[in-house]
C-alpha cells in the first residue's frame, strides 16, 4: 500500500497536529522532573512519557482527511497508513528525547522502555481507530488514554501467577500478542462500510 504524494501533502494539514506535539511536549517536561524530583520517580516517570506518547500517536485515528477525499475516494486505511506515517517519526522523535533526558538525569534508561513506547503506541492506534469507528463523537487519543492508563493499572494488581502464564510469560510473547490484537482491531475498524 504505496501512498500517493497527494494524499500526504492532503493529510499533512488534517494531521490532529496539537494533540501529536502536545503529547510529545507533556512527555519531554514529564522526563525533565527527573533531574528535580527524587529517585523513587526514576522508574515511574518515563513510562508515564511513554504513555503519552503512546496517546499522541492515537491522534493519527483524527481522520481529517475524510473530507477532503469526497471527490477522490480513498480507502479509509489507506488514508490511516499515511496519518500513521506522519506521526510516528515525530512520536519517535519525542521517544529519543525522553531517553535522552532521562539519561543526563541519571535514570539509566533501557531498551524496554523503547519496546514499551512501539508496543504501546500500536496499541493505542488501534483503540484510538476502534473508538472513531464504533463513536465519531470519542477523541482517539482520550479512549487510547482511557484504555491505557486502565491496562497499566490493571497490570499493576494482577497477582504474579498471572503475569506469568506461560502463554505470556515472555516480552516477546507479549508484544505478539499486543500486535495481533491491534491488528484485529484496526482491520475491523477500517474496513469498508459497504462491506459489512
């Protein structure tokens, strides 16, 4: 799925633009409290980054390029691959900071948290594309925001015979299980309403 340099230069304006640079804005200052704050946020501080970035890359589920496709139609996935390719390298930016300043703040961050900000912002993509499709009235990144804050609260009070099942017990086995089920999701919540 090639996208057309029309449909880019198109989506560039209809990106949800403040909500993608707010997020990155939020994460960086979050980060910077490390250097102010105690040790006992090192851990804690950068994933609440992570989080919001995560939601930031919800915002590519803001199709705002619908209507400027009504003379031209192009397919509603084609149109989230380009939103998605447009946000993901600011969100990335933002995620090299956030390791950046979380190390000269002496946090010594590692490459888990950079796998948490990639598993976690597909899966608020998906949430945030499932919530414009079942309710065009919901923000993607406030349901993504909802749904992700609930799984790390959730993750947080499951006993650990849960967290180890050995259908889950590994990094790897969770990231394919977080991608497979954001898949499902966005192929659900893009396809054509004609089709259904």
């Amino acid at each position: 799925m090639t996208p057309s340099w029309g449909l880019v230069s198109a989506s560039v304006p209809a990106v949800a633009w403040p909500v993608v640079l707010g997020a990155v804005g939020a994460a960086l200052v979050v980060t910077a409290t490390l250097g102010v704050l105690p040790p006992v946020g090192d851990g804690v501080l950068p994933v609440l980054a992570v989080l919001l970035l995560a939601c930031g890359v919800a915002g590519a589920a803001e199709d705002g390029t619908a209507a400027l496709t009504v003379t031209m139609p192009v397919a509603v996935r084609r149109r989230l691959v380009v939103r998605t390719l447009l946000v993901v390298p600011v969100s990335a930016a933002g995620m090299a900071g956030v390791l950046g300043i979380a190390t000269l703040a002496g946090a010594r961050p590692d490459r888990g948290v950079a796998l948490l900000w990639a598993a976690l912002s597909t899966g608020a993509l998906a949430v945030g594309v499932a919530a414009r499709r079942a309710w065009a009235d919901v923000p993607g990144p406030a349901a993504a925001a909802v749904v992700l804050l609930a799984g790390m609260v959730l993750v947080t009070w499951l006993p650990a015979s849960v967290l180890t099942v050995p259908v889950w017990d590994s990094t790897a086995e969770r990231l394919a299980i977080l991608l497979a089920v954001s898949a499902a999701l966005v192929v659900r919540a893009t396809r054509d309403p004609a089709a259904s």
